[in-house]
C-alpha cells in the first residue's frame, strides 16, 4: 500500500511539474507587444513639467539635451531643434524614432515645443501624446540667449542636436538609468502622468490616441520584429509609480499596463 501511495505522489508531483510549464514559460517569455505599447516610453509620453523646469535652468544647449533625455523613458533619443523665424524663436524636441541621428519630420515624432516670442514671454506645447499640455510663462531664458550667442548660422540663428552628440547622450544616459536617480524621476513621471490624467481628463485620453504615423511605424516594427521584447522604455515599480522596491535597470523583462499608472519594470517579470 505504502509503495503504491508513493507511486501516485510521484505521478502528481509529475503532472504539477508538467502543467506549471506552459505557466513558467509564460512567465519567462517577457511582456506582451500590447502591454509594451501602452507603456509612456513606447507611447511617446514625457514629463513636460520637468522639460520645462529643465529649460528654465540649464546654462547650455548640451546641458539641456542631457537632462530631456533623463527625463524621457522612450529608447529614442530626444533630439533638439532651435531655431529664429521671423517673429519667434522655437525650440522643438524630437524623439528620433528611426535611429538615424537626425530629425526627419518623417520618420521622427515632435514630443514638444517650447517658443520664446517678439515680446519674451514664453509659451510651451506637447504634440501627440502629449498634446494635452499646453503651458505659458514671462521673460526670461538663459537657454535662448545662449543659443542666440552660440549656434549662429547664416541668415538666422539655427541648432541642431549634431550627430557627434547622440552617441554621448546615450551612453549618459545610459549611466543615468542604472543609478538611484532614475529611480527618483521614474517616480516624478509617474505622478506627473497621474496629475495630468485627472486635470485634462478627456483631452488627455484623446492625446493619447493622437499617435503620428511615425510612431505607428515605429510601433509595427517592433511588433514584427520582436524588438519590443529588449525593449529599455520605462520603468515602473511592480509596487506602484512610487518605485519603492523591485527597481531594475536591465534591457528586458516586464511591462505591465499603461497610461502614466503602468508597472513595467527592467529585467523582474511578474511572478506566473
């Protein structure tokens, strides 16, 4: 009796071990493209207060470039454009969806505009996903002047992020998101994403489907390709948007829901 007892406890531990499988496998097999997708990275989503507090302060172009791509949890690489119009100087940031190191309105996606006008008062607005924000502000920008002084070129005042900077900026960036310091932002942006989700209500949820074809495109490749998988874009705490625990830098792993409450953390997986 005792050995047939033990006979069928090896058959069901067997039978656990089988169907538990398909759960591990499950489990191992990295986040779904949806789930991707719907992350603020992916989504082309960025924390524009802090874009804004980041223009107030920084004391160069390069200074300002290096803190939008803290802040951004997309892979792209934000791009800066600066340039003086007849009647304005515009400053626009772009997420450089095909990795080429160069804005193409093609194939590349406006985050934000940010425009200083004849008067000096400033104005700042979000595009695509982030079309819901719009904020104004008085005189007074370091940043225009020193790109005034600095980026002369022919006829009119123009900057460009120079493809000599985007390998820096990745790998500062690079550096950034394995340090306490993302922690902390990933946290901000999460709270950001909340705030601005209850104050524009609906405008938000209709930016958030406002996705150009650039993104779409970027988007479908990933899918097909199956690059989402390794994909770096944003981090969240399985805990909450607080980062508290269970903070991952690494390539691959969980992405878990969307729209600014997602979790979605580095190289942890959330348990089968």
């Amino acid at each position: 009796m005792t050995t047939r007892w033990r006979k069928l406890g090896i058959r069901a531990t067997a039978g656990l071990a089988v169907a538990a499988a398909p759960v591990a496998a499950a489990c191992s097999s990295g986040p779904s493209y949806e789930d991707w997708a719907a992350t603020d990275g992916a989504a082309g989503r960025i924390n524009l207060d802090d874009v804004q507090t980041a223009f107030k302060e920084s004391e160069s172009v390069t200074e300002f470039e290096k803190r939008v791509n803290e802040i951004f949890e997309g892979d792209g690489v934000v791009l800066i454009k600066a340039e003086q119009t007849d009647t304005a100087f515009v400053l626009e940031g772009w997420e450089n969806l095909d990795g080429n190191v160069r804005i193409d309105e093609g194939t590349d996606e406006k985050l934000f505009t940010i425009t200083e006008k004849e008067d000096k008062s400033h104005e700042m607005r979000g595009h695509h996903a982030n079309g819901y924000y719009h904020s104004t502000w008085g005189a007074g920008s370091f940043l225009f002047s020193y790109l005034l002084l600095s980026s002369f070129v022919g006829p009119r005042y123009v900057y460009v992020t120079p493809a000599s900077r985007v390998a820096p900026i990745r790998t500062d960036r690079s550096n950034y998101r394995n340090s306490s310091a993302y922690r902390s932002q990933v946290s901000k942006n999460g709270s950001y994403f909340n705030r601005q989700k209850g104050f524009a209500g609906s405008s938000y949820d209709s930016a958030d489907r406002n996705r150009s074809a650039a993104r779409q495109s970027y988007q479908s490749h990933a899918r097909s390709a199956g690059t989402f998988r390794s994909s770096g874009t944003g981090v969240r705490s399985s805990w909450g948007t607080s980062g508290r625990s269970g903070f991952s830098s690494g390539r691959s792993g969980g992405f878990f829901g969307g729209g600014g409450g997602q979790t979605f953390l580095g190289s942890m997986r959330r348990p089968g």
